[in-house]
C-alpha cells in the first residue's frame, strides 16, 4: 500500500485488522467453558476432549508454519478473507453437527484458519502501516484480548439464555463471517503489485537458521508458556487456596482483562523507546513478583497477584510488536512471526503439562508455582538479545 491509499481504503484496511484481531481467539478458547455440555452431547472420552483442546496448538505449529508460503501463492489479502472463512464456517457447521468426529474436524479446520491469519496478521500491518507499526499492532493485540476475554466470559451466558452450547459456539461464528466482509474489498491488492522489483523470498527454515529467529521463537515459547499454564490452571489454584468455583474463575479472568487496555498502551511504547529492553524487563518483572505473593498469601491477596501476572502476560503484545520491529520487509516478518509462533507454541505446549505433572507429584501448589517463577527467568535473558536493534534480513543474508 502506497502514500496514496485512499481514505476509504485505509478505514477499512483499519476495520479489516481490527475485526480480523477479534477473531484470532474464539475458535480456541470457546469451547472451554462448555466442554462438559459437548462431551456430554457426543459421549466424548477423556482422550477425545484431551485432543479437542490440543487443536490450536497443533494448528498454530503446523498451519501456521504453512502461511508465509500460501500467502505468497495465494495472495496475502485472499488468504486473509479465505482464513476467516475457514473460521466462521468450522465454528458454525461445528455447532449444528450431531457428529462427533465431523465436530473434531470442523474444529480443526477453524483453528487452522486462526492460525494461518493469526500468523499474516503481523505481515500485513508491516505491508500497510510501515510507520506505524507500535499503534497498529497496540490496537490489534487490543481487539484480540477482548476477542479473548468475551469469548471466555460470553459463551456460557449465552448458552444459558437461548437453548445451550450450540448457540453458545454458534455466536463466534456469527462474528467470524461479519470479519471477512472487509476482506472481500481488499483482496483486489494482490493483484496490484506494490513494487516492480520482485522482493527476495524469506524462507520459513532460514528463519530457523538465525540468531535472531531462535531468540525471538525462544521468547515467544517461554511466554507462551506462562500464559497457558496460567489460564489452564490457575482457576483451580485460586479454588484450593478456598476461593469459590465462580470468584476463581472471576480471577482468571481479571488476568485477561489486564491485558486489555495495557495492550493498547505497551505496544506504541516499545515502538517509541530508544531503550526498549526497559519496557519488557518492567513488564517481565510482574512475573517473578506475582508468583512470590501467591507463594505467601495466595487467598487474601489474590486480585494483587492476579492483576502482576495478568501484567506479565502482556509480554506477548511485545513479542508481536518485536516481530514488525525486527524486520525490513513484509516478507521477512511473515517468515520471522510464523517461525516465531510455530515453533513458540510448541515450546508453550509444556508449560500446562509441566505444572499438572508438578501438582499432581507433590499435592499442592507451591511447588508448581515456584517452577513458574524460575521458568520467568530466563525471559529477562532472551529479552536483552531481542531488545537491540537487528533486522532478521541482516542475518539471513550473511
């Protein structure tokens, strides 16, 4: 996109981002809250529920990693719109099929999507917003942690209020189509070429091959990590300390609710700051402290520790934001945002197992706890590494 965009077009290039951001958790984390409604609807296993919760990851490792590669066939725009499709359609055939493994399958190919657009996200914001890479992705990383936090707080009311779970996973459906209506205007912009001179292609594995890669999918992971054990189980942590079912779940959920109006702020900070690797040791920092009060007062203190933990997870905004700052073209940021998120989630994938086999070998939480805090570490050793200014070309071509 040029210095002539239209007015027009930029307002829905901005609507087309913001829309897409809503849609890049629902599909994973919807079901979630209604699971025992859908084991209960198709006489689910345990195993079978194990995997259906394991789908994004896998999505996230294996089609994310395909994206960069489609995209330069396909069109980045034209898979974009086709990714939302993808969603929109999994989630709603999913919530009318009486089929258990046609609802594994159209789940699948609903996170697939997700994970396809959820790794061009970073790319497209590189191609149409260059000089403003710190705002745009405070606004999409924004949309998304309310994408994430209604879709843990909506489904079940929903289900509740108009005749159960289908409806409750029917509704993301709904607002997966309405994204990909922007989409269907831009994709006229991969048949326009934004410069005659054909850029070099950034391969996937060259990635996996620079420091900077390893460094950025490291960070990533270890994020990703802290992120997922603390939404898997720190419910059940608030609980055991004697907390209600409903007031645990209320604190998970003020720990997404942080990262709604950080991530809106972090990012343009990052992007602005001549020192960067103060703001993510600030942020990184929350970690270890928020981990030290649970360990001494994990009732009476709890909303403290939750809103310091809630604040370390807003690492992963800056990771994002890192992604379009670590790199010159959209090329290379498709190639270093889907080698840092496929191979991060996989490394994330741990965390959640590592705390239950914990909790489960020494019957209490502070063990586990204590394994999160030492695992925070090391986030502050990989964040010196990433904060200094390189771009991934510059090492791909030495």
């Amino acid at each position: 996109m040029t210095a002539a965009t239209t007015r027009r077009t930029a307002l829905l290039l901005l609507a087309g981002v913001l829309l897409l951001s809503l849609n890049l958790r629902p599909a994973a984390v919807s079901v979630g809250p209604v699971l025992d409604e859908v084991r209960d609807a198709f006489g689910m296993s345990g195993a079978t529920a194990g995997l259906l919760t394991s789908l994004p990851v896998l999505a996230f490792a294996f089609f994310g990693a395909l994206a960069p590669s489609v995209g330069r066939a396909v069109g980045l725009h034209r898979v974009t719109l086709l990714a939302l499709v993808a969603v929109g359609g999994g989630l709603l055939g999913r919530a009318v099929t009486g089929s258990e493994p046609v609802f594994l399958l159209l789940s699948l190919v609903a996170v697939a999507g997700m994970a396809m657009a959820n790794v061009l996200l970073p790319s497209l914001v590189k191609l149409h917003f260059p000089d403003r890479i710190g705002a745009m992705t405070a606004a999409y990383t924004t949309a998304l942690a309310v994408g994430l936090t209604a879709s843990l707080a909506l489904t079940v009311p929903v289900a509740d209020a108009f005749g159960g779970w289908r409806t409750g996973l029917g509704l993301w459906a709904v607002l997966a189509l309405v994204a990909a209506l922007p989409w269907v205007g831009l994709v006229v912009h991969d048949r326009r070429p934004e410069d005659e001179e054909p850029a070099r292609v950034v391969r996937f594995l060259e990635v996996a091959r620079t420091p900077l890669g390893l460094a950025m999918a490291l960070f990533f992971g270890l994020q990703s990590l802290q992120a997922y054990a603390v939404f898997g189980w720190f419910a059940q942590l608030w609980r055991d300390s004697g907390w209600s079912p409903a007031a645990a779940g209320l604190l998970v959920g003020l720990v997404a609710a942080v990262s709604i109006p950080l991530s809106l702020w972090l990012p343009r900070l990052l992007a602005a700051q001549a020192r960067p690797l103060v703001v993510l040791l600030a942020v990184i920092g929350c970690y270890p402290v928020g981990y030290l009060g649970l360990l001494v007062a994990p009732y009476s203190l709890a909303p403290l520790w939750a809103v310091l933990v809630g604040t370390g997870c807003c690492t992963f905004p800056l990771v994002l934001t890192l992604v379009g700052l670590r790199s010159r073209t959209p090329a290379g940021t498709a190639a270093l945002s889907a080698f840092t998120q496929s191979a991060g989630y996989l490394i994330g994938a741990t965390g959640p197992f590592a705390v239950g086999l914990v909790h489960d070998a020494t019957g209490g939480w502070d063990w586990p706890v204590a394994l999160l805090l030492v695992l925070s570490l090391p986030l502050a050793l990989v964040a010196a590494y990433v904060a200094k200014p390189r771009a991934i070309e510059d090492q791909l071509h030495r």
